[in-house]
C-alpha cells in the first residue's frame, strides 16, 4: 500500500528520541540472536508511530512477521515502505516466508540471508 514519506515525516513530533546509535554501547562478543535482542530492546524506529497511524497496514505486516515462530526482530525500514524480520536458521527462514507468502499473496516478501544471497 502507499506510504506517503512526507506526511510520516510532517507527523512525527521529534520528542524523546535516544542517542544516536553510534553513540550506544553495543555489546561485544554478540551472537545474531543476542544481537536482535539488543536492537529490540535498546532501539527504535522513531517514525513507526506516525506511519502506523497513516498507514495501519504496517501493523498488520509487523503482527505477521512477530507472530512467525523463531521471529527475533521484526521492524519497519525507514518510514515505513519495508517492514523485515530477522530470523535465526535458514529454517526459520524459510518457513516464515513460505507461511506468509501463502497468507499474504499480495505482499512482496524477499527472503534474503545474512550475507546477502537470496534464499531460493
């Protein structure tokens, strides 16, 4: 569906942001998994209130992601064009973008792996 960048942007009120990623302290020694915690925890995407109110679809989308077994992370990119999950296994992987490409034939759904190979 649309999601319109300007009106995301115009509706977000730039109030109680956190430091600057750089500036966090990111954990040494992480493992994918430890890592997705983190950045579920530590972080955020500033303009995923102002984008679900425009555009409520985005919820559906990350209610989706979350609800797939082995679903470590699950976000909006940016303002929200692109929600991605973040699964552990190839596996998991696999079968959340088989389960949802099934339910959600409508959604482009591009399964990609760490290193940047597409999952076939």
């Amino acid at each position: 569906v649309p999601c319109p960048t300007g009106p995301i942007f115009q509706a977000y009120d730039r109030t109680d942001t956190p430091k600057a990623l750089e500036a966090l302290d990111i954990p040494p020694g992480r493992t994918a998994g430890s890592l997705a915690n983190w950045l579920g925890t530590k972080t955020r995407n500033d303009l995923e209130a102002p984008a679900l109110k425009l555009v409520p679809e985005i919820g559906d989308a990350l209610e989706a992601l979350r609800a797939r077994p082995g679903c470590a992370l699950a976000r909006m990119s940016g303002s929200g064009a692109t929600c991605f999950g973040v699964f552990p296994t190839r596996h998991d992987l696999k079968t959340a973008s088989d389960a949802l490409k099934s339910a959600h034939p409508d959604w482009w759904i591009a399964p990609t792996l760490l290193n940047g190979t597409r999952q076939p």
